[in-house]
C-alpha cells in the first residue's frame, strides 16, 4: 500500500486549505475502498498528533478537539482519494500533515503505512 | 506535557539494548493495546510494533514490545547506527476519544 499526499502549501492566518492523499498501486486502489483512513500531524520538533478518521464508506467521521469544527475529513473511493478540508487555520495548524491507514476507527491502535507527510505552514 | 510518557532521549553503543517505557493510566494503556513507531528526521513515521508486541513484516527481532498493566516497553537489541532515531509509542485513550502518541524518545548511537 502506498499513500501519496499532495496540496500542502503556505497559507495566512484564517486561511483555508484542502489536502489530498492518494493511493497508489493496484493493490492499493483495489482495496482502498476497504480502508479506515486518518489525518495525523506532526509540528515542527513536536510527536505526531492524531486529527481524524472516516471509515470505509466515508459516513463516520471523527476527529480531535484540536480541529473539530474547523476540519472536515472526506473521501472518494471511486478515485481512491482522501481528503482534509482545513478553514480558519492558525499558525498552530503549522505542521507536517500525514494521511495513514488504521486497523479500525473509534479504539484503533495502530497505523500503517504512512504517506511521505505534506507541509502546511500558516503565516503572515 | 503527553499523556502519555517517554524518556526524551536513551543511547548505547553498538550492539547494546536500549529499553524504552511508556507510561500512561487506565483510560489508554491499561485499557487497550499500543503500538511503537520509528522515525528517522525527515521521513514519515514507520509502524515498528503493534498489538504490544507484534512485529509487522520486515521488521527485525531485534526490536521487540511487552505491555504491563499501564506501561509499555520497546527493546532494541543489538543496536545498530541504523536505529537511531525517534521512536514514539501510541494508543486510543477511552477517556479523551482520541488515539495519542508519546513525547518520543531520541535513541542515540555511541
């Protein structure tokens, strides 16, 4: 399985920004649509922080107290894709953004594999 | 401050052990299973452990993971300048409704 994010970029203060992860690979996109799926990211010199998750057929959603209200997890499986639709960021929102597959939503307890992780800087 | 805790940094020499803990309480490690990830600066973190103690393919044996009541333990065996790195620990915390990692730990090769 191989997850390939895209659309990380530098945004302002109260900004919007919608990241995407792809899988690539025959495999992976035969079972994409099989796949818990999750946000997870990491700020500079800091351990990764756990955003959200949408489960396979992408009508359960949950996510941290970090973003809730402000990020919305989404996903097409017909082109194998997730997504994170980030609003009102904050120069907190600074970080690395990963998109990682888990064993399942509410209780999982782990995650593999990890795509190579998008920049998203928040500044003015 | 993590809810769940590492030390910052442990190092050896080669072809030492390093042991890594992970504290947390009844909400999380007491209550579920944890997993360990490996991260070299740079790249995107690696699932090294899961279910406590299960290696996923390709991992070496030299890294094994045990759990006990509200902590958990990554041991690196035969440690190699390849292994240095960040490791973090995780698991769902039934309290906060949230999956956690650790602080980290930087393991140092001497």
């Amino acid at each position: 399985v191989e997850l390939v994010e895209s659309g990380g970029d530098l945004v302002q203060p109260g900004g919007s920004l919608r990241l995407s992860c792809e899988a690539s690979g025959y495999g992976s996109r035969f079972s994409f649509g099989n796949y818990h799926m999750n946000w997870v990211r990491q700020a500079p010199g800091k351990g990764p922080e756990w955003l959200a998750y949408i489960n396979p057929a992408g009508d359960i959603t949950y996510y941290g107290d970090s973003v809730k209200g402000r990020f919305t997890i989404s996903r097409d499986n017909a082109r194998y894709s997730l997504y994170l639709q980030m609003n009102s960021l904050r120069d907190e929102d600074t970080a690395v953004y990963y998109c990682t597959k888990s064993s399942f939503g509410s209780g999982t307890n782990w995650f593999d594999p990890w795509g190579q992780g998008t920049l998203v800087t928040v500044s003015s | 401050q993590s809810v769940l805790t590492q030390p910052p940094s442990v190092s050896a020499a080669p072809g030492q052990r390093v042991t890594i803990t992970c504290s947390g309480g009844s909400s999380n490690i007491g209550s579920t299973d944890v997993s360990w990830y490996q991260q070299v600066p740079g790249t995107a973190p690696k699932l090294l452990i899961y279910d406590n103690s299960d290696r996923p393919s390709g991992i070496p044996d030299r890294f094994s993971g045990s759990k006990s009541g509200t902590s958990a333990t990554l041991d690196i065996t035969g440690l190699q300048t390849g292994d240095e790195a960040d490791y973090y620990c995780g698991t769902w915390d039934y309290s906060l409704n949230v999956f956690l990692f650790g602080g980290g730990t930087e393991v140092t090769v001497l």
